[in-house]
C-alpha cells in the first residue's frame, strides 16, 4: 500500500524539478488537474498505465524511472523533442 503514496511524492518531486505546475503537466500528459493532484496526494489508488505512460513522457522519463520499479534512483530519461526545445 506505501508504493502509490511513494509514487505520489516521486511524481510531484520530479514536477517540481522540470519546474512545472500541476496544470502545465496535465496540460502535457493529455489529463487533468484533478488526476495529477490525486495521484501526487495518494488519493488515486489506481492510476491506469496508460495515464501514467503519459505522465512519464510529458515529464521526460521512462515509466519505469517515474514509478522506481527497480529501486534504483538512476533516471533513465530519455526527453522527447518538444521538451528538449524548451
């Protein structure tokens, strides 16, 4: 049960490091304020992969690095062009 609320605060952290406001993200994933505020706050128990693919690319990482599945705290970013520019 720790690895959404773990999840959460990963999420708003790398957010704040590309120095981007809940809204500028969900604007970038395709979502909601809603849904990235409830997933940074652990309110969402079960964020789809999908939303969660689009979350990672709009922050510029992998999915794997966004949800830590391998307990390494290495980024395996790779940046899409649209972020590379900005």
């Amino acid at each position: 049960m720790d690895a959404i609320p773990k999840l959460g605060k990963r999420l708003q952290e790398l957010r704040e490091r590309r120095g981007l406001s809940i809204t500028e993200l969900a604007e970038r994933a395709g979502t909601s304020y809603q849904n990235i505020w409830r997933i940074e706050r652990g309110a969402q128990l079960d964020p789809s992969i999908a939303l969660m693919r689009a979350i990672a690319r709009a922050l510029g990482v992998g999915l794997d690095y966004l949800s830590n599945t391998f307990g390494k705290d290495e980024e395996s970013e790779m940046l899409p062009r649209e972020l590379a520019l900005v």
